[in-house]
C-alpha cells in the first residue's frame, strides 16, 4: 500500500513538473517577438513591458517546476537550459524603462 502511495506521488509531482515547465516555455515563447525590436518614439513600448512581463513569469513557473522536480537530474539539466535561454532572451528585449 506504501509503495503505490509512493508511485503516485512521483507520478503526481511528474505530471506536475511538466505542466508547470509547459506554462514556464509558453511564457518564454511569449516574449520571443519582442527580440530584437529597436525602440523609437514612434515604438509602442507595451511590446516591451509585456516581454518583461512574460519573462518574469516564465522565470516564477521555471523556479516553481525546479522546486517540484528537485531530484530529477534531467529536469535539473532542462531547467538550466530553460534558464540560460530566458537569460539570452531577457537581453535581446529592448527595456521598457
């Protein structure tokens, strides 16, 4: 009775993992037209906010999914990726400031 408790804990917390890194990449891929877009006067700078918006976003559902998954060596190593990519991404997005 223990071990199927156990089994559907990982399976839960598994299921879990994934949804929230789902929502962690849509939020990265949100952001991604914003890239490379050069601010003007004539440039809406809610493109930008939104970006940083989703940016900020994606890096709460990444940490929550790092948080959920912490044992897991692949999810650790996706996470890192996730992170790198959000960092490289986060530079290339004109600040809306």
């Amino acid at each position: 009775m223990i071990v199927t408790n156990q089994k559907a804990g990982l399976w839960a917390r598994g299921i879990l993992a994934a949804g929230l890194y789902i929502v962690a990449a849509a939020m990265l891929a949100l952001s991604l037209p914003a890239v490379g877009v050069e601010t003007t006067p004539t440039s809406d700078p809610d493109t930008a906010a939104g970006a940083f918006f989703c940016l900020v976003l994606s890096a709460l559902f990444l940490a929550a999914t790092a948080a959920v998954s912490f044992r897991w060596k692949t999810a650790r190593a996706l996470c890192l990726l996730h992170l790198i990519l959000m960092v490289i991404v986060w530079t290339q997005v004109p600040t809306p400031f």
